[in-house]
C-alpha cells in the first residue's frame, strides 16, 4: 500500500476555539521558509481544548499493535508551558533531521547548537515521546477529556 503523505511531516495541531490558527499558519510558513523543500509536508490540524502540539513524523506507522503517534513531540504548549520561539523549533528540528546544515543569522552565537538547551531536556523530552507513543494522539475524544487549568476561556465555556 503506498502513501501520498511525504516524509519528514511536521503536524502543527491548534485548538480553533482559542484562535490560534494565525499561529499555527505563522510557524507553518516559518518553518517553509527555512527548511523549504526539505520537508514532506506540514499538515496544520485543527483541534480543541486548548491544544498546541508540535510533531514530527518520520515515517509512515506499520506499528498495527500501537495505530497512534509515531514520531518525535517537538513542542506541546501544555508540557512546554506557553509557545515556542521560532529559533528553538527550527533548531530543534534541524538537530534531529539535518545536524549538519546551518541555519544563517540564526545559529550565530551558539554555533548551531542547543547542547546547552537539549542537555537538560532530553531525558525530558524522551519521557515525554515515550509517554505520546502509550497514547492515541489522533483520538480527539480522549484529548477532550484531559482537561486542565491551561484551557482558553472559550473551551472551558462550550463544554
């Protein structure tokens, strides 16, 4: 069975009634410009309950035991606490993707790296992948359900 989804894909998951979509359009196109045709896709998801996740597919799941997330959490604004600056996603992805290539203006003062940054959060950051690959991802139903005091007024009120 062959795919059209092309690999690396970014998801960029938003919850609608926060109004976050202008957001998640901006880190898309951010994320265009730098990297370009180096990426698959960027699929801009929407959702609710105040979610704003960050992900990075891979490869196509053929995991038929575990059909949920198959890849690497970048950024999720609840365990993240807030939105990611656009530097850290880019370099970020590049780390994990292409640790080679530089990214201009904005790897001048570290040299490219977030080893001081990633240091200190990938057992963080592992923790989390591992907790995401436990979970359906894609079940809005059970993301719905896993309310918590960072929900947008907007979700706490249509509920």
């Amino acid at each position: 069975m062959s795919s059209s989804i092309k690999y690396p894909r970014i998801t960029i998951k938003f919850c609608t009634k926060c109004k976050w979509n202008l957001r998640a359009f901006w880190y898309a196109q951010e994320l265009l410009q730098t990297f370009d045709s180096k990426l698959g896709e960027i699929s801009l998801i929407p959702f609710e309950s105040g979610v704003f996740r960050i992900e990075l597919i891979l490869e196509e799941n053929i995991n038929n035991n575990n059909p949920g997330f198959n890849g690497i959490l970048i950024w999720d604004r609840k365990i993240n606490d807030g939105f990611p600056d656009s530097k850290y996603l880019k370099q970020k992805i590049r780390n994990i993707l292409w640790p080679d290539i530089n990214l201009g203006h904005i790897d001048k003062g570290n040299n490219g790296n977030l080893k001081n940054y990633t240091l200190n959060n990938d057992i963080q950051d592992d923790n989390i992948n591992n907790d995401l690959n436990n979970n359906d991802l894609n079940n809005n139903e059970s993301n719905n359900n896993d309310l918590n005091n960072n929900e947008c007024i907007e979700c706490i009120e249509n509920q």
